[in-house]
C-alpha cells in the first residue's frame, strides 16, 4: 500500500524569462526560466524541475552597503565590474543584482553614469542581470529609462515596483521588454492588487516577479514565510493574478543587531548562517529567486537546493 | 468524521468531577471537539463512548513527552499543515548528538554546553533542548558509561538514546531509565524487544522505516505491543527525502486519512551530510525531535531564531503589556521615551538604553503588537492614543519636565503629538542603535 498525497491544487505557476542569450537577441551566455511550479516547492514530479536560483546582490556606491561584505570581498568592490565578475566566477551565483545605490544619495543627478555602471557590468559578467533603481520619484523614470535602455535586449528583471510607484518602472520595461519585480509589505491582498495594476498598464504576467517583502530572520520573517506560502497556494489553486514566480532579499539580515554585534571571529559565520537559514525557509515556502549579500553564503545554498530536490529530478535545466 | 462539542456532551458522564483537568463535562466536551484533549483523561467513561469518541476526538498527532524535570519538552499535537491556517504549538527539540567513542571530557563538555548556554531573544531564554547518545562503539558497556558520564553532568536534560542493539539501550537504561528518554529506534527486526524496554520505563519509542506504509504498519505492531508513545523517523537518506517523507506523514495525519501516522516526527540532521540545512528544514517541515551535532554560534543563533520565528502565533504577535516601565532608577528629570508594545521593538530599545547607563522611562502604547513603522502605516499609533496612555499611566506625576522622545519612524505624528498633549516633543534616532548618542547630545542640552 503506498499513499498518495493530494492537495487539491488545480494550476500552474507562470513562467518568467530572465536574462537572453545570443539566439534570443542578448550577449548572456545562459538565461532561465523560472516558475511553471505545480505543487510544494521541491517536489515536482517532472525531471528536470529548476532548483531556486541564487542572486548576489552587488552595489555601485558603497557607503549605503553592510562593511562585513566590503571587508570580505576586499578591494574588488571599489569596482562595480570586478564585483560583477567575481559574483559570477569567484563566488558562483546564478544571477547577479545590482543595486544602483548611488542613486540614493542626496541630490543625485548625474544619470549618465548610472548607464556606464550598468554596461561594465554585463560587460564583466554574462550572467542575467537585476537592476536595482532609485527610490526617489523624481528622477526614477529616466533612471529606469537609462536603465533599460543601455541594456535592451538582456531581458533585464528591474526592481522595485511598489503600489505607489510602479509607472516609470513599467513604462521602462514595457520599451525594452524586460520583467518586473512587484512588491507588496508582506499582504497577499496587496501583491494581488499590484499585480493588478502592472496588468491593466500592459505588463503582461510573463513579465512579473513577485516579492512579497522578506523581513529578516528575527525582524518579521515568519510574517514573510506564511505569505509566501499563502501567494503559492492561491496561484496553485487557480488564482492568476497570483501565479508568478518569487523573488525573497532578506536585505536586512546583515544589519541585525545579532549580525552586526557579532565578535569579529565569528561575524562572516553569523552573517553567513542567518542568510542560508533564512534561504532554506524561504525556498520551502515557494521563493524561485534567493538573494544574497555575503559570498559565502552561495555555495551552501547551492548544495542545499540541490539535495532537497526530489530523488531523481535533479536535472538542472539551464 | 469530527463530532461537535454537543454531541460529545451526550456521551460524557457528565459529573463535573474535574478529574479530566477541566472544570466541566462541557467544557472537556469542547476541548476534544478542537482536537485540544485526549479522552483517556477522563476515567469514568465507558468502554462504548470511548470507542466511539476515540477515533474522532483524538488530536491528530499524539502528544508526546520527552525528558523530566524542569527541562522536558513536549512535541505532538500539531493540527495544521501550514502555520497561517492556525498556528503551530510544540516547537521542535533540537537535541545535540555525542558518541560513546568521544572522551568523556569532551561527552562532558557537551552536555555543559546544552544545559547551560542560552540565547535571550524578545524576552525569552532559547535553548538547545536536550542530549542524545549514541552507540557507534558497538559496545553495551561502552555505551552505558557514556550515559553514565552525561548523567554525572547533573543536567538533567531529556536523553535520547541511539543505539541498534537492545542490549546497548538495557544497559544505558539503568543509568537513566527514570528521566523518560526517548529510545532509538525499533526496527522490523528488534521491535518487541525494544517495545518492551519502552514499556518497562515508561519512555517514548521512536520507530525506524523509510516508507510512510512500513511506518504504519511498524505503528501497529508497536501498539499491539501496549507502547502508545511513538516518535516516527522516516530515516532520509538526503533533504529531499526528508521533505516528501515528513510532508507525507503529516498530510496523512492531519487528513486522519491514515491515523497510523499521528505521531511527531524524527530527523537525524547529521545523516543528510547537510547538518545545518537538515536543520533550518526541519524546523519548518514538521520534525519535531531533531538530533544534530553541536552548531556552530552561527548556525546556533539562526537555528533558535527560526524556531522561534516559525512557531510563533501569525495571529498574535509577542505582545508587552502597555505601561510606563522603568530602566535604572530614573528621577523627576529622567527622560521619557515613547514607544510601541512589540515585544521586538521594546526589547531592542530597552537593550540599547540600558546599554547607556542613563535612567530614564519607556512609556509603552498600545499598538496592538505592531512595530512602530507597522503601526504608523496602519493607523494605529496616534496623538489620542499617545495622549491617553500619558494619562493612564500617570506619567505627569513621575517627572516633572514635559518632553517627550519619539522614535524617528513616528516623525510624521511630531506635530499632532504636540498638540494633542501639551508635551515637547523631540524626534529620536530611526535605529534604536544610536539612541545613546541622541540622548548624551539632545537630552543633556
Ligand atoms: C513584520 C512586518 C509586518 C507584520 C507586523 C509585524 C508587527 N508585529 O508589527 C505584518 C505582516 C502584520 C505587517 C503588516 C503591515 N505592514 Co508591515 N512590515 C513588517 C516589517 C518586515 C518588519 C517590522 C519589524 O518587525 N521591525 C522591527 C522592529 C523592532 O522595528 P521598530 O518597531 O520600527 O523599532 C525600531 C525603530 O523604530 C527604533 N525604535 C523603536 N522604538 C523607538 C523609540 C524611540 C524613542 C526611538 C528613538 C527609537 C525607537 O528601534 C527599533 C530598532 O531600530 C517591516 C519592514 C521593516 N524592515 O521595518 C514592514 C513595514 C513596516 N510594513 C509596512 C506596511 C505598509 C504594512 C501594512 C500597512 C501593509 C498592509 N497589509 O496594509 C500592514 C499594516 C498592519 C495592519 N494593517 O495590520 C511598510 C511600512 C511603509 C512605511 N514606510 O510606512 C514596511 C516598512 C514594509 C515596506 N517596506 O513596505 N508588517
Ligand atoms: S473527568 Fe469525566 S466526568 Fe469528570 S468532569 Fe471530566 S469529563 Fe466530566
């Protein structure tokens, strides 16, 4: 007698494409597709089943980055293309996220910089790319403009569109056909209804990553991890505006009290651990994209998703 | 199919005895009806009601005990499979592995280390939850002193004993067959044996298959032979194992589809080669005795904040009451700061301030739990609310200034604040972090 589990899901995560190859009119060497889940995370039947992807979070202009990974990388993140280039080789992430963190200083306004930021990275890296832009309504619509213009083709995924600020993002990837990172504050009403908005702007459900906001392990996770688990479920049971894949940055882990106030011996230890905790639990809860900021972490993660896949359908398709 | 609280009602004695541990009939009638209560606990039902309730009152996972003294732990008696559904109760023990082929010292040094380290997170002491041992010598002998050298610790923490043999787990039953180990495991071939250690001390038994189905039926033959307390270890060979196996088992408990397999579940995080991965897993999907080597400080601190992330209610969040509360001795000119009553954001504030060796007040507002931006976003931290609880809390006759400190996040309230209280208000810091700074250069002036 063997038991079957049932759970009564009825639909399919939609498929989003992230990053394009040269067949497909880009200069990545690989691009993913994510998403099409039919059930819990990690236990697809079908071969060949994409474990989560693992993205390094990467910065332009560090005085808004956590030291501990300044101090651990060193002199490369002085420069944005070695950074790039060692996400990609050195500390082996799927996919890389660049955050433009200059654009938060006060009064930024030298928007082309930001387009040469954005060329040295795919120029150091070929991984498939997510651009982080401003957060300041007055400049955010030609930073996505730059943005997804200086890098049309790559099929970019730009975060972060917000319910108060989703326009310039999507006009940007509308133009030059890249996906969207939609956010809400950690409320699966909220997702659903920006995810509502992007459609009725013409973002299509193809072009839409979901982040349901990650609070840090200890600061709010667990309200992340059930809405995470809550998005999934509705989109397996037939919701659409639901059925996309998840993006989980915990950006806050490494500026936690038990992080920060580490002894220094153990300190990349404790940064590194509260990452790929949070990692593991997020990816069971339904997250296609795990981002991280300490090197480190990576290939923990890696090792991890590839062993939780079910036995036999750990094929990566890539 | 579950009955209603009435219906139970009819079939209960109705003396109002106490007995059960509950005040009435009917309110016992209630617990069972939620699954919350066992109906062994009342002794004076008849055989007939008992067939006819026990099936169906039952809580879909057995509750189980492991350990005495004040440092026991309870597993079991989970009713949902996932946490927003309702919440999750028993967190799970993580319990540190030694082998019998360790130096005593270094058995010792473990055993120390689980009875005294604590973590104090939002006002509560996490810590590992018990020792297990295990037999990798072969030896009853050698194992049985290892036992020995924990129990000398005088930790008084719940054992679990690993061992194939049951002539390994007789032996280390004398040196701890009182304090309720849980005993690893029976097997097809050792099962009657190992049944009835578990029935002569009177300890939790887990039971070893790598199927759901040879699971079940390993249940039954440990229940034929009278041992009720079991613990199931679906023995995964990877993380992936562990997932299907423990979501299975789970899914067919909760659905009462297969009863069999109500009981908590077991993993050995050390066999998946990926201990601290196993770990994190296990947390979230349903193990509810984890055995694992010592953690590393990284992996200690995020192993028992998950824990206690994942197992808290998502209806209530850890709540203080609101209050003026004290740090230090503060006098008539000590500052007053306000803040939310989240147990986080309180906590975090309070660690800060006491770090600055100023006396000084919090006054904490009824936010209902939520942090301060939370509560600013929602609406529920406002100017009434800040000026009733000055007045609730009789803070005027405390100091004699009227200057109120309110964290940078509540910025947008400064004014109303003002208005609405007659009180100065100064912003503080965003981070609670810079709080000392603020109040040696803004509060001295
Ligand atoms: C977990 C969480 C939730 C949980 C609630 C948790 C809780 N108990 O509060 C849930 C899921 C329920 C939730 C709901 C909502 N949330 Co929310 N949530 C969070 C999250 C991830 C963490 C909050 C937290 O626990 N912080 C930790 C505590 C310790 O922080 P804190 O209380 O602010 O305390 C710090 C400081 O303020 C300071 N401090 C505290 N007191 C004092 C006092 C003084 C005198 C001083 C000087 C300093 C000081 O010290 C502390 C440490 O530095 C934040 C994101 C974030 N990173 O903050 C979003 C966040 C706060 N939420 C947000 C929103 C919008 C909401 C909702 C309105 C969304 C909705 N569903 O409608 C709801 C509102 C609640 C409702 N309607 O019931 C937004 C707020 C946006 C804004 N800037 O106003 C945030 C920032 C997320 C985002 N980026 O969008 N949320
Ligand atoms: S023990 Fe039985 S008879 Fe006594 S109050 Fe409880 S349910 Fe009623």
């Amino acid at each position: 007698m063997a038991f079957d589990m049932n759970f009564g899901w009825t639909s399919t995560i939609g498929e989003v494409v992230l990053g394009a190859t040269n067949a497909d009119g880009g200069t990545r060497r690989r691009s993913y597709r994510i998403g099409g889940g039919t059930t819990l995370p990690f236990m697809e039947d079908r071969a060949g089943s994409p474990s989560p992807l693992i993205a390094l979070e990467i910065c332009d202009y560090l005085p808004f980055w956590p030291p501990i990974v300044t101090n651990y990388c060193g002199d490369l993140v002085n420069n944005v293309g070695e950074w790039a280039k060692a996400a990609d080789g050195t500390y082996g992430a799927d996919l890389i996220r660049l955050y433009l963190t200059s654009t938060r200083q006060r009064n930024f306004s030298d928007i082309a910089s930001l387009g040469k930021v954005v060329e040295d990275v795919l120029a150091a890296s070929s991984l498939p790319l997510i651009i982080e832009g401003s957060n300041e309504p007055k400049i955010d619509s030609e930073v996505f403009q730059k943005c997804g213009e200086v890098a049309q083709g790559e099929r970019l995924l730009l975060g972060t569109a917000e319910a108060g600020k989703y326009r310039s993002i999507a006009a940007a990837a509308l133009a030059y056909n890249h996906s969207i990172i939609a956010q809400s504050p950690i409320d699966i009403n909220l997702a659903k209804q920006l995810n509502i908005l992007l459609k009725e702007i013409g973002v299509q459900r193809d072009h839409i990553v979901i982040d349901p906001y990650t609070g840090a392990l200890g600061y709010g996770f667990e309200y992340s991890y059930s809405a995470m688990e809550r998005i999934r479920f509705s989109a397996l049971k037939g919701d659409t505006d639901l059925a996309m894949p998840m993006v989980c940055s915990a950006i806050d882990s490494l500026t936690i009290k038990e992080v920060r106030e580490a002894e220094p011996a153990v300190q990349d230890e404790m940064a590194i651990q509260w990452e790929f905790y949070t990692g593991i639990a997020a990816a069971t809860a339904g997250a296609e994209i795990i981002c991280v900021r300490h090197p480190g972490t990576i290939p923990l993660l890696r090792k991890a998703f590839t062993d939780m896949k079910k036995p036999g359908t750990a094929a990566e398709v890539r | 199919m579950a009955l209603k609280a009435l219906d139970i009602y009819k079939l209960l004695p109705k003396k109002n005895c106490k007995e059960c541990g509950d005040p009435t009939c009917l309110t016992f009638a209630m617990k069972l009806a939620g699954g919350k209560a066992d109906v062994e606990l009342c002794p004076y039902l008849s055989d007939e009601a008992k067939s006819v309730l026990g099936a169906s009152t039952r809580p879909p996972i057995r509750l189980i005990r492991v350990g005495m003294g004040e440092r026991f732990f309870k597993v079991g008696e989970e009713t949902v499979l996932y946490r927003h559904e309702k919440t999750f109760y028993h967190p799970p023990g993580i319990v540190f592995r030694v082998s019998d082929t360790q130096a005593p010292a270094e058995i010792a040094a473990v055993t120390r280390r689980v009875r005294d380290e604590t973590f104090t997170r939002v006002g509560t002491d996490l810590r590992f939850s018990g020792i297990a041992i295990e037999n990798t010598s072969g030896s009853a002998k050698t194992f049985a002193k290892a036992v020995a050298t924990v129990e000398q610790e005088q930790a008084h923490l719940p054992p679990v004993l690993i061992a194939k043999d049951p002539a390994a787990h007789a032996a280390a039953l004398v040196h701890c067959g009182s304090y309720r180990p849980l005993l690893h495991a029976a097997t097809g071939e050792n099962f009657k044996e190992m049944c009835a250690l578990a029935k002569k001390y009177g300890c939790p038994l887990v039971i070893r298959a790598a199927t759901p189905d040879g699971l079940a039926r390993m249940v039954k033959d440990c229940t034929a032979e009278g041992v009720q307390d079991l613990v199931l270890d679906p023995a995964p060979e990877n993380l992936g194992a562990f997932l299907t196996r423990s979501t299975q088992i789970r899914q067919l408990a909760i659905t009462r589809l297969v009863p069999e397999l109500g009981y908590p579940v077991y993993l050995d995080a050390t066999a998946t080669g990926q201990q601290d991965a196993a770990v994190a897993l296990g947390i979230v999907k349903y193990a509810s005795v984890i055995v694992t080597d010592p953690l590393s400080p990284g992996a200690t601190k995020a192993s028992l904040t998950l824990r206690q992330n994942i197992y808290t209610d998502p209806q209530k969040p850890i709540q203080m009451n609101p209050g003026l509360y004290r740090v230090g001795t503060p006098d008539k000119d000590a500052p007053v700061l306000m803040t939310v009553n989240f147990s986080l954001t309180f906590f975090t504030l309070q660690g800060y301030l006491e770090s600055t060796r100023i006396p000084c007040f919090m006054l904490i507002v009824d936010t209902e739990g939520l942090s301060v931006l939370t509560a600013v976003a929602a609406g529920k931290l406002s100017e009434m609310l800040v000026r009733d609880s000055i007045k609730k809390f009789g803070v005027e006759d405390e100091v004699t200034h009227r200057k109120l400190i309110i964290p940078g996040y509540a910025s947008p309230l400064s004014g109303r604040i003002e208005d609405a209280t007659g009180w100065k208000v100064l912003v503080g810091p965003r981070d609670a972090a810079e709080i000392g700074e603020f109040l040696h250069e803004e509060w001295k002036k």
